[in-house]
C-alpha cells in the first residue's frame, strides 16, 4: 500500500496528537480491514465495523505535524464497504468532527455513533448490531485502540457472544508496564479488569521470578482469556509489536482474535507484511 494514502488534509476539526508509529498502527488497520470486508462480502448478508476508540477520523503526528486518517475513516476507505459502521467515543467533540468529516467524504454509509464510555454503553452498541436470522447472517470486526489499559474485558466478552472478530490493541509497554506498582495493588482494578480476573497476580510474582517479560506475561494472560471463549489458539504469540522511534522500548502490541481459520489467513498476510521481529524486547 502506498503510504500517501494514510495522509489527510488538515481542517479545523478535532485532530488528536499521535506518535509517529500511528502510521504504521494505520497501515496494519486498513490492510486488514480491506482483506476482510472484501474476503468476507459474498458469505454474510451483514458486515459490520464496530470501533470502541474511534476518535476524530484524523490524527496528527506530534513530531512531523503530519495528518493522517485514523481508524474510523480508514475503514470506510476500504473498496467493498462494510454495510453498516458503529463508532463510539468518550469524546462528544471527536464524535461531532468525526461525523463532520463522514458526511462530507462518505454521505451514503450507513452508519451509527455512540457518546460516551464504551464500558458503560456496550448495550447501546450492541443494540445497532443487526439481528441475525437464517437470511440474515451478520458477521462484525471490532477494533480496539485505547489509550492505556481502560476497556473491561466483560465489554468484549459481550461483543463476543455475537459473531465478531477483533483487532486490540495491548497497551502493556504504554500502561501496563509502566504502571505495574500501582496495578499489582489488591485494591486496584485496572487490570483485574482488563484481564476479566483478578488472580493473575500470583501467577506474575512466579512468573517474575523466573524472569518472564511483563509484556508478554500481560500479552499471554489476556490471550488466554480470548481463548476460554472459544477464540482460535492460533492467536497465541500471534501479535504484531510496535516500539518507540527515540530508544526502541516496545509501547503496545496489536493482537487478532478469530473464531474462524479464514481470519487468520487475513491476519497472516498482514503480519507479514509488518513484521518485526523484536517481538518481547
């Protein structure tokens, strides 16, 4: 893919700061939400994008000043366009922009928003999922980007008891590692839930002393929990890693999640594509 196509006009919307490895996190999106919205249009009635973090449809790199399309509108770039979009953020002034920037670029798709803490309105989202039938069979990708360790692992346990793939963003080196003394604290929850549990302490003070990376303990503990709801195991060590420009400290990883093996055979091509091989530095 020509990297131009990541590049946007600046406007006078709403354009949150990133780093300069966004662009690659961008690239890996829309590689994969073009293999998938195309490879899957002809086997469901019902493709639905779902972005939990959507943000403005446009970022700009905090170093270069560049502007780059974001998630949200790099999904409604793909050739075979998903048949409805959803997006949610905690943000109202990035969902306005984002709104802004869909009906000037896209005006046709069909598409929903969503106000608020994707935690507490998962209900809302869901309810903009069509319902599947017989003649109907919908199939939904959800992309996950937070910033730090926020999203509840009880929000994607019920995105996942509808068809849905998933592309999550692991922000251990941004948040998890970074705060672990605080985090390893009884009384803090953050990724107890995170993880969907609260008895992966133990295991990290073991795991420590053996000299486990906390990065992939996090990684391998949470793919663990996809996989106890019937996600492939073909996800396990399957993660494309992304490090900082100034000093090459691993900041996140970005983890795929399928119940069916035609996922992995997108994810595949992806990964290829983007891989790096210091994975767990």
């Amino acid at each position: 893919m020509d990297e131009n196509f990541l590049f946007a006009d600046k406007d006078n919307l709403s354009t949150p700061l990133v780093g300069s490895w966004a662009k690659r996190k961008y690239k890996v999106v829309y590689e994969y939400n073009e293999l998938f919205s195309s490879g899957m249009k002809n086997n469901w009635e019902n493709r639905i994008y779902i972005d939990l973090y959507a943000g403005s449809g446009k970022s700009k790199i905090e170093r270069t000043g560049q502007i780059l399309y974001s998630s949200a509108l790099l999904a409604l770039k793909v050739p075979d366009k998903y048949d409805k979009y959803i997006f949610c953020d905690k943000d109202p002034v990035n969902i306005d922009s984002l709104k802004t920037r869909i009906s000037k670029e896209f005006p046709k798709i069909n598409a929903e928003f969503v106000v608020g803490d994707c935690n507490e309105k998962i209900e809302d989202i869901v309810a903009f999922i069509p319902k599947p039938s017989k003649s109907n069979k919908v199939l939904s990708f959800c992309f996950i980007d937070p910033f730090a360790l926020i999203v509840k692992f009880e929000t994607i346990k019920r995105l996942s008891s509808l068809f849905t793939d998933f592309l999550v963003l692991l922000a251990f080196g941004m948040d998890g590692k970074r705060n672990i003394k605080y985090y390893i604290k009884e009384n803090n929850r953050r990724i107890d839930e995170f993880l969907g549990m609260s008895d992966w302490r133990e295991r990290w003070i073991t795991a420590e002393l053996k000299g486990t990376n906390l990065v992939k303990f996090l990684a391998d503990e949470f793919t663990n929990q996809m996989v106890n709801l019937d996600y492939k195991k073909d996800a396990i060590n399957n993660f494309i890693p992304f490090h900082s420009d100034e000093k090459n400290l691993p900041l996140y990883y970005l983890a795929f999640y399928s119940r069916h093996p035609r996922g992995y055979d997108f994810w595949k091509k992806v990964k290829s594509r983007n891989e790096d091989l210091n994975l767990f530095e």
